[in-house]
C-alpha cells in the first residue's frame, strides 16, 4: 500500500456532524483502538451521556462538555486501497482560524451539510475558503437523513442550493452523498434502503479523491538562514518549485545578481548532483556576498519582484481597521505593508459591498491591494502556489491570509 | 520523494524556521526513541554541528539502560548535554510510589523543566510529540506559545497556515516547537529503521516483553510481544490494536490528566 497518507478536511456547519461522522467511520471500519473506546465511554457517561462518537475527536474537556469542537485535530485511518489523515474542522464562526488551518494541511475535502437545516453560514464560508486555499477535490455529505425520513426531495433541494452555491467558483463537487453519520447509513458501506440513491458510500467516494498535483515550474528558493561552519558558508532553505542542479547559474533576485551553485549539501551525503520541489537543502553559492533570510533565488528572471501586488484576502481572527499596523510573511519574505481594500463580502450572504472598506471582520473576504514597505519577489497562486501565497499578522498575531492574483 | 524523506524534509524545514526565531533555544531529549529521532533530525538540519544545548530532565527514577545510552551518544554525536533535576523535591523524596503520580510528574518533569528554563533563560524548547500519541497531542501546533506561568491556551491556539508559524514572543512567554508532530508510531520506526539509528534495547522483546513508550521505571508497564528487531517492531506496531501510550499509567489514571499535565507545561 502507498504509505503516502491523503490529508482530507472534514468541513461544515457547527452541528452539522463532523466530529461524530468521524468517530462513526473509525469504530465502523475497526480503526478505533480498544482502550481509546473504552476512555470515549468513560468519558462520556461521566457527562451523563451515551457514547458519544464525537469524543474521538474532541479530546479537550471543554469541547466534551459544551459539545463542540474548538480545535482541529487529526486522526489517521486505512481503507484497503490506502491510508488517509483526517482532518477534522471546527464549525464555529469563531474558530475560523482553526478550520483554515486544518484545511491548510489537506489535499481534499468533506463538507457535511445538516438535511433537515440545509445551507447554513459556515456552510457557504467553508466551501468559499476551501476554493480559495486551492482545495481541488471535495466530497459534499447530505448528513442526518434519518431525521427526514430518507426524503430524496429534501436531498435534491440542498444538492440544488450546493450546485449553485459552488457555480460561481473554481470547485466543482464530485459527489453529494445522503449518509446519517448517526445511523451508520452510507459511511462505511451502501445502504439498499435508500433505494433512489446509487451513487457511492463515504467510503468509496473517499478512494476516489486525488492527492494535489504540481506542475513542472521554474527553479525557486527561498532562503531560510546561513550557517557559517568552519570557513563555508552553507546558504539553507528549501525548494518551493523546480529543481536544481550543480553548476548551474541561478539568479539572486533582491541584488539582480547571477550566481553559480557550487555544491549542494546534505548531511552525510556526498557528491549531490540535483535537488528538487520539497527538499531541504544547503547551498554553497559562488558570486555573491551578503546572501541573508528573506533572499529568493530563482532559476528564471521572470518573477514579480514588486512593492505592491493585488491580491484576494480572508480574515479570520479578530478586526482589521484602517491604520493597523499588518506585517506579511510570504515564504521567508516579511514587510510591514497597508491594505487598500477595493471590495469586500461574506461568503455566507455572497452580498458585494463597496462601501465600509475600512473595516474587515471574521470571515469576510476582501479584494485589496496590498503596498509594502520594502520590495519582495512573488508569482500569482496559480502559478506557483508556495510562491503566490501569504499571511498577515497584526501585533505579532496571524490574522488573515491571501493568494496572489 | 518517499513518504519519509517527505516527513524528513518538513521537520528540518520547522527545524531551522525556530532556529532562526530564537537563538536562545534548546531541545529536551528523553532518550526514547521520538526525542532521540528529533535529536538525529536537528543534526541533519545543521549539518552535523548542533548549535544549541540538548537538555535531559533526569527524574532519578529512568531505566539505568537510559543513562548510559544518553552519556554514550552526548559523547559520540558530540552536543552539549545539560542535565535537569528538581534536587529539592527529590532529596525531600518525591516519587510515583507515594500514590501521587501527577503530582510526582509535576515535580520532576515540569518542575524541573521550568528550573532549567528559568536558569538559562531560553526561548523555545524542541519537543519530539507526535499528533497520533493521544487525542490532545493531535490538537497541538508546530509552534505551541506558552504563557510565564508555562500554561498552553488550548482554547485560543494562534493559526498556522502555509509553514508561517507564529512567533512573537511577550516579554514573559516562550515556545515549544514540534518538529516531528506529522510523524506517526511506524513511521518512527521505519526512519529509525532507514537511518539505521540507535535505541535502547528496551523497546525489543526479552523474555516475551518489551517497552512501547519508555520513561521513569515505576511508571512504565512492558506489553506481550516476540518483537526482538526493529522490522518485527514495524509490523507487530501495523498490526497493533492498542494505542501506544496504553502502558503508562500517567493517562489511565485521570481521562484529562493529559490535558492537565500539558495545561501546566508539562511537555
């Protein structure tokens, strides 16, 4: 079996049955480890209730006893064709930044909806930020069908709302499966009762989901630090796209110099010829000094290297206003930099407003552009996604992120 | 790139992010096979050279086999090694064995992690947790920030998105830094395996029994098992139907005693 592990974001509405849909398909397929089992119930009939799947996932006392979850969490779990790390997503409006930093982790995507209160806020919120982070594959869950009497109508009215919710973005679903995570109907294997449903089980749908993939692009690396050892200085970082070999000439963007790579080092391996996307490396480079953090050296000359770019931005923790100081970190880059917001929305009411963009709040999404104090080198999202990429902090704290457009 | 050069990869990229936050930084080093793991990785990371001290809190009460293995490898790996005791409660005779075993744990793990911090005044600690050990630890970030009262604020963790990890530091807080979090059981074994790195013979099979998850002698219960190499480990783990940390009494005792021990600092 591929070793790999597919990161998948369990996302949704708080109370839509993320945490317990979990819980659910590890105890249906056997993943749940016998004393883990026993602590869930343990834990649960001290909180005076049944077992309760959730519990697998939220494992702090506090989300146990007001039954929700407030962090993200991961579980790993095997199907016979491979392995998986689930990622499960808070629903709360509150924790965005938590669901945003579960769905960085992933690959693919389950957003779960609730049958019997359909589309709801966080519903629309997460889809629109999983399109944004450039989530490509994702699962939709038409979850407690059993309140609703199986009722294929509601199940194609909130299909319906999906298809046009997602319409206008970049993600298309590859499936919207009727389940009760509570029952157990279509988690772990098809359920014939629901006779007008044929496609998939959770299961099977999740077997089909797709690893993200990367194009070929050009050389770039960011330089993460320089380790004087002995009398070399070993310039440290990693590859964010490309490749690169010994002997080659590379460019050093911020000096709008050339330089030749010398060697490439690893501990106690010799000789290394090339090195490529994903690889922590050590470079001795030959025909610059003062190579320092924060650097970009670039197989090609064709990057941005700019002092304002346009961008899309999400906030998810507290408020932005006018004047605030934001500093952006973009790979290894950072700057002090000011916001100009041209538009702004809540993907839970898709409303444009072009009217009080002084002002961001948990959730909306902004156009901006964004002007920095000092230039950095960037390419578009799309092109180089680790390169076209960024977050903001306000006095020292993450509080939004953007893509390069 | 294999699975675990991917894993290697990442740990030497967070590795060297929190070297260059905090130069006042140090890593603690239980000799288990996790932290022993994380050690091999920071030699990676620096080339060989590891530029800052590596700290062992000494309990009094680890397997002999612990302390020969942490002297022989400070000396072969050639790293400063500072060794932490919480001399007071110990002389005063604290141990697991008097029915107070958070207490005892708090004494001569966080106590005397806290004596350490405090005396060398350091920024960040590297910690060799992993996200499968236990439902809290799955929760945890790679930059975990602590409050001057070692707390974690669980319920308030900053976002970590895109390998930009918070690190802005008040005056009276520090940080722990997880390299090896997206690290599972097997995967361990199978880079140790790989890497073809030391570790105590306690966790293969002697006599039908061997160590799990290794720490102070009193705490620790060995499991049923003919695991005698590292490959038999690889699959009797696979195959495994209990969790790992089910042979420490530590989280049996309490359902949220782990919670409560990481609340106060406890690693």
């Amino acid at each position: 079996m591929e070793e790999k592990a597919l990161p998948i974001v369990i996302t949704g509405h708080i109370d839509h049955g993320k945490s317990t849909l979990i819980g659910r398909l590890l105890y249906d397929t056997g993943i749940l480890k016998e004393d883990r089992y026993q602590e869930i119930t343990a834990s649960s009939s001290l909180l005076g209730k049944e077992t309760e799947f959730a519990f697998v996932l939220d494992a702090l006392e506090e989300e146990r006893e007001k039954g929700i979850t407030i962090d993200t969490t991961q579980i790993y779990f095997q199907t016979p064709k491979r392995k998986y790390v689930i990622i499960d997503a808070p629903g709360h409006k509150e924790f965005l930044r938590n669901m945003i930093t579960g769905a960085s982790y992933a690959d693919a995507a389950v957003l779960i909806i609730d049958s019997n209160e359909g589309i709801m806020e966080q519903t629309k919120r997460h889809g629109y930020l999983l399109s944004m982070v450039g989530i490509k594959d994702i699962c939709v869950l038409i979850n407690k069908m059993d309140l609703v009497g199986y009722s294929k109508d509601i199940y194609d009215r909130v299909v319906a709302g999906m298809k046009d919710f997602f319409g206008n973005l970049s993600l298309r679903p590859r499936f919207y499966i009727p389940i009760s995570a509570l029952k157990g109907n279509n988690v772990a294997k098809r359920d014939p009762s629901i006779t007008w449903y044929e496609g998939p089980c959770l299961f099977e749908a999740l077997d089909e989901l797709e690893f993200k993939t990367f194009e070929e692009r050009p050389f770039r690396f960011p330089v993460q630090d320089v380790y004087r050892i002995g009398n070399e200085k070993i310039v440290a970082g990693r590859i964010e796209s490309g490749e690169v070999a010994v002997g080659e000439t590379v460019y050093l963007l911020s000096k709008g110099l050339r330089v030749k790579i010398k060697e490439i080092r690893k501990f106690l391996e010799d000789n290394i010829k090339t090195a490529s996307y994903g690889e922590s490396i050590g470079l001795i480079v030959e025909g610059a000094n003062g190579i320092k953090r924060g650097d970009i050296l670039s197989g090609d000359n064709n990057v941005r290297t700019v002092k304002d770019f346009d961008a899309n931005l999400f906030w998810f923790y507290g408020e932005y206003n006018k004047g605030d100081k934001i500093q952006i970190k973009c790979t290894t880059q950072e700057s002090y930099c000011s916001l100009s917001i041209t538009e702004k929305f809540d993907p839970a009411t898709m409303d444009k407003k072009k009217e009080g963009l002084h002002h961001l709040e948990i959730g909306e999404i902004a156009k901006a552009k964004i002007k920095l104090r000092k230039k950095i080198a960037i390419d578009t999202f799309s092109y180089i996604p680790e390169m076209g990429r960024f977050i903001l902090e306000k006095n020292g704290i993450p509080v939004g992120g953007g893509i390069i457009v | 790139m294999d699975h675990l050069d991917a894993l290697e990869n990442k740990s030497i990229y967070i590795i060297r992010e929190a070297y260059y936050r905090f130069k006042n930084i140090a890593m603690l080093w239980s000799v288990g096979k996790d932290s022993t793991t994380l050690l091999w990785l920071i030699r990676k990371a620096f080339f060989g050279k590891i530029p800052f001290p590596i700290i062992h809190i000494d309990t009094s009460y680890k397997f002999p086999d612990m302390y020969e293995f942490r002297d022989r490898l400070a000396r072969e790996w050639n790293f400063p090694l500072i060794v932490g005791r919480n001399e007071e409660k110990l002389a005063a005779g604290m141990s697991p064995s008097s029915g107070m075993k958070l207490e005892c744990c708090t004494e001569l793990k966080t106590n005397a992690l806290k004596q350490v911090i405090d005396k060398y005044k350091f920024k960040a600690i590297f910690l060799g947790i992993r996200r499968d050990e236990h439902g809290i630890r799955a929760k945890e970030r790679y930059f975990s920030p602590r409050d001057d009262q070692f707390q974690w604020n669980y319920e308030n963790q900053p976002a970590e998105i895109w390998d930009q990890y918070k690190s802005y530091l008040d005056k009276e807080e520090h940080y722990r830094v997880h390299p090896i979090l997206h690290f599972t059981e097997l995967d361990i074994w199978k880079y140790i395996q790989r890497e073809k790195l030391p570790i105590i013979h306690l966790y293969l099979a002697k006599e039908g029994k061997r160590y799990r998850s290794i720490g102070c002698v009193p705490c620790c219960s060995p499991i049923e098992s003919s695991a005698t190499t590292i490959e038999d480990m690889i699959n009797e783990v696979a195959a495994s139907k209990t969790s790992e940390r089910a042979g420490r009494a530590q989280d049996k005792e309490n359902i949220y005693t782990m919670q409560k021990l990481r609340a106060l600092g406890y690693m």
